[in-house]
C-alpha cells in the first residue's frame, strides 16, 4: 500500500511541473500580436453593447479573474460597474498563471448574447497582450 501511495504522489508532482502554462510568461502577446493604439475603456464597450450587438474593439483594463483550468477566459476591472468577461476564441491560445491585476489589451469582437434568457456581454479575444 505504502508503494502505491508513493508512486501516486510522485505521479502528482510530475504531472504539476509539466504544466505548459508555468513555463509561459506572464506578460507579452497572446494570440495574435496587439498594439496598444485606439484602445477603449471596459465601461465604453459595456455602453457601447447597449446599442449595438457585435463590433470589432480592442479593449484595456485590469484582470480581476481568470480561468485557472484551462487558461481560457479573464475578466477585466470596471469599476463601479460589472466586469468584461473575455474569452479566448476558439480556445486558441492559453493564458498564463499569476496574471490578476495585470494590465491587459483585448483585440477581438464585443458582443451580446441570450444565455438562459439573461443577456450576457463578452468579448471573443483573438489576441491578448498582458503588460
């Protein structure tokens, strides 16, 4: 009992330390390459989606959360008002581990979805850069 004990936490601790994602680094493009010109702000494409339902953005902010698992979705800082879920598109590309309360350029399309009845703003992400 004891080897098989043994040979499952050795198994663990191998399987951690060959996450891809802790060898990447935690700034820099993700996806494809972005600029930072003519950026808007979290709560100007919340606004925006209020009259519109899908337009190409490249948004900045703050990443309050992001997707532990797989490295698929963040959400950018609005304050006083309610986050920016951004996903990755087509689970493109993966985000890094210790990335909260970076800065981030979201390039991608805004828009507004039913889900369960309940409208839903988000952006499809192409590309990230994480400063």
């Amino acid at each position: 009992m004891k080897k098989l004990i043994s040979i499952f936490i050795l198994a663990t601790i191998v399987s951690c330390n060959n996450d891809p994602r802790a060898k990447l680094p935690t700034t820099g493009n993700f996806g494809t390459s972005v600029t930072e010109d003519s950026v808007k702000t979290v709560n100007d494409v919340i606004i925006a989606l209020q009259t519109s339902n899908t337009f190409p953005v490249k948004v900045t902010g703050v990443i309050a959360e992001y997707c532990k698992g797989e490295g698929c979705w963040l959400t950018l800082e609005n304050k006083g008002g309610e986050a920016l879920f951004v996903e990755v598109e087509n689970k493109a590309f993966v985000l890094p581990h210790n990335i909260s309360g970076k800065i981030a350029i979201v390039d991608g399309i805004a828009m507004k979805e039913k889900i369960e009845g309940k409208e839903e703003t988000k952006v499809l992400a192409k590309g990230i850069l994480i400063k």
